[in-house]
C-alpha cells in the first residue's frame, strides 16, 4: 500500500499538500505539521447493483425523536444532538439508551463529561437502569473506539467535545481534536452498523460550538430547544439524510424525565378572562400548536418600553404601529409587554392578528373569550392576510375546544365541522368581531 505526506494544521485541522509559513485554512504562522496518510484505490461500482437491503431504522423509544428522525436511528448512521446547557440533551440521549436496552438490544454510552457515578445517579432518578446497558467513562478517543468495535445497535457519546487524540497537540475542546474525535467515530460506527448520537455544545449564540465540518461529517443534526426554565421541549432537524426536515417534535421536562406531553398540554387556557389575553394557532413544519398569546399595556415610568418575550420583538413594533395608523389604538407613549404562556415560541406571520387583539383589547378594556382563537397576517394597511395551513389551523383550534375562529378573507378553508369562522379583511373587523363575541 502506498504513502505519502501531508501537512496538517494543529490549529484547524487544513489539510495541504505542502509546506508553508501560513495556514491557508486560520493563517496561523507555523502551524503545518507532517503526517504520513496511506493510498487507498477506491472500490468502484455500479449504482443500480448496489444492495439496498439491510436492517430497518431502530426506534429510539421517543416517539416524538422517532418522528423528527422519520422512524427511528438508521444502522451506521451518526447523529448530532445539540442545544443549550441545561436544556435536556444528556437526558434524551439516556432515555433513548434505556428504551433501546429495554427493547434487548446493545446500548453503550460514552460519558466524557460525567464519572461513571454521576450517570449512575442520574440515570436512577429516571427509573429503572435496564440490563444491557454498558457505560464507558473516558475522554480518550482510542477507547471510545474501542468500545464500538463490541458492536452495540446505539451508541451515545456525551459529549464529543470533551474528547481528546493523544496523536494531536492540540487541546481537547479545540477544532483538531473535536473534527478528528468526530471522523474516527463516525468512520467506526459505519463499519459496525452501529446507529450512534454525538451530543455537542452550542456557542453563546445558540449556535452549534466547534467545527463547521462538524455537520458535514455526521447524517443528521437535531437540535434541542427550549427555555430551560420552563418544561416544553422542541426537536427540529436542521440536516437529514434520511428523511425531510419539517417535522418537529414535543417534549415536556417533568421529574422523571422527558415525556411527551399530554394532548391538551398546550391548549390549556388561561383560567380568567382578562383583557389581553388571545388563544391563536401555530405552524412550525408539519405540526400546528395552539399558544395563548398575552399581552400587556402600562404607563411608562420614563420613555416607552417594548418587550417582547417568544415572539417577533420586529412583528410588535410592526403591529404597535398599525394599530396607532390604522385602527385609532394609541399605544405610543405606553409600556408594551408581549409574551406566550406556557413556554412556545410564536414568531411566524399567522400569529399577528392575535397578537394586535391581545394589545387593543387592553387599551380598549374587553376580555376575550375563551373560545375564541385568532389567526391571520397583519399587513402595513390593516389588512388581514391569508395564512398557510389554515384548515389545519381550524382543525386544532377546534380539537382544543374553541367554538369560534376569527381567519382573514383570503385563503382556502376547507369545510370543518363544530366550529363556526367568521372572516375578517382587516385588523379593525377582526377587533370587532372580536368585541362582538365576547360580549
């Protein structure tokens, strides 16, 4: 087998053919190393003879993992899981290992973070550790390695990042040391069929921490989001080669760990009809989520405030303005505060509507009833906007209890059985309508 050499950056990992003075890659000064790679002549052959049969995806036991990943963890595939610290990612992971070990087949995790007492203890607090479970605890990649070659179905590694390859001179945590950890593993787990979870960190921008490559590297990344003071959890995959992107999936922190929540989890209405208080309904990818959007008006101690908490801080000041222009709703000199309950995010277009109603029905003093919920986009002339989805707006709005949909003229609206819509082309009608009902 054949040789040669190539010049390494210890820095960032560039790879060059030849020496230089300057990483082309970071332009670090020095950095270019020399390391010895075989030669290996590619195995060619034809597409269409290519054996497409082989084990199916195993479930991971969450359901709602199961459905962002479109069935389960594919054999041999790698999967990224990131998100905020504290945010639930070690959790999920050792709940998917515990499920999968309960199921009787091979579950291996890799804590490079944790001793092996402090899995032990967390894994006790979720229930019963089932047989079959095996825990490496090490920070050296050439174990980590080591442990996949006993050929478990799913591998989780917490966290990627905390490990290091003695071969490298670079920092564990650092681009090198992550991107190689990373290779190594991904390139042992397709030749064990081994389905296997690297959980990564994120930087303070809620991005995810270490090499871009990172995500080239791996099959699918899922990220974990969620206010860590609250209890519900979104799973999105930003990348999957297996399957498509639009679906989200829907947990709820509690103390045994996550679950999925129950149905009306998210319908749940407040108890009191006060003003500023409006149930309108969501899309994010395939799934639709009712949220209760509130809102509340107040006289400002200094100049004018705008808080905005789970929704577009540039789609309230957007409305603040149209209701001023366009509907005769003076908010200008008042503090304005606008959240969700509950914990989920609404930012898209379809919740504009509501949230304008939530704001005028303060300044003007009415409660909305609770079984009303609003949907639309709020244009710069007052206009009321057709919305996507909106039958399966309806839909859900009418499974959590509401009996009345105010919906924008525009836009097709299949027919929907126990749940009358009143159609609105502006913001003014739909805060009379509004008016109207809750009289």
């Amino acid at each position: 087998m054949k040789s040669k050499d190539v010049h390494v950056c210890r820095s960032c990992g560039t790879t060059a053919l030849r020496w230089a003075g300057r990483c082309p890659g970071c332009g670090e000064w020095n950095s270019l190393e020399v390391r010895r790679v075989a030669e290996v002549a590619p195995v060619l052959e034809e597409l269409r003879d290519v054996d497409v049969s082989g084990d199916p995806a195993t479930p991971s036991g969450v359901s709602e993992l199961d459905r962002v990943l479109g069935g389960g963890l594919v054999p041999g595939s790698t999967t990224l899981l990131f998100g905020e610290p504290g945010v639930g990612k070690s959790t999920l992971a050792l709940s998917v290992l515990c499920a999968v070990a309960t199921a009787g087949h091979g579950a291996l995790l890799i804590a490079s973070e944790e001793s092996a007492a402090q899995v032990a203890r967390r894994a006790r607090r979720l229930g019963p550790v089932p047989a079959g479970l095996g825990l490496v605890a090490t920070t050296d990649v050439d174990e980590a390695v080591a442990a996949l070659a006993h050929h478990p179905r799913v591998a989780v590694v917490d966290s990627v990042s905390a490990l290091s390859d003695g071969g490298l001179t670079t920092a564990p945590g650092s681009v090198p040391q992550v991107r190689q950890a990373a290779e190594r593993l991904c390139r042992v787990a397709k030749s064990t069929g081994t389905a296997l979870i690297l959980v990564g960190h994120v930087t303070k921008d809620g991005e995810l921490a270490g090499p871009r490559a990172l995500e080239h590297l791996v099959d699918t990344v899922v990220r974990v989001e969620g206010d860590r003071h609250g209890s519900l959890r979104l799973l999105r995959a930003l990348k999957h080669r297996f399957g498509p992107t639009d679906e989200v999936g829907l947990l709820e922190m509690v103390a045994g760990g996550l679950r999925e929540p129950p149905d009306d989890a998210l319908g749940r209405r407040a108890a009191l009809e006060v003003p500023g208080v409006v149930g309108t309904v969501t899309l994010d990818g395939s799934r639709s989520f009712v949220v209760e959007v509130q809102a509340l008006v107040a006289a400002p101690t200094g100049t004018a405030r705008r808080v905005a908490h789970l929704v577009s801080s540039q789609r309230l000041s957007l409305l603040l303005a149209v209701l001023d222009a366009r509907c005769a709703v003076a908010t200008g000199s008042l503090d304005v505060f606008a959240s969700t309950a509950g914990g989920l995010a609404a930012t898209e277009p379809g919740v504009d509507a509501a949230l304008a109603l939530a704001i005028a029905s303060v300044v003007a003093g009415f409660a909305v009833s609770r079984s009303l919920v609003v949907v639309g986009e709020v244009g710069l002339a007052g206009e009321l906007r057709a919305v996507v989805g909106l039958t399966r707006r309806v839909r859900e709005a009418r499974r959590v209890g509401a009996t009345l949909v105010i919906a924008p003229v525009e836009g097709d609206l299949d027919e929907v059985a126990d749940i009358d819509v009143v159609r609105c082309g502006s913001l003014i009608e739909a805060i009379e309508a509004a008016r109207s009902a809750s009289k």
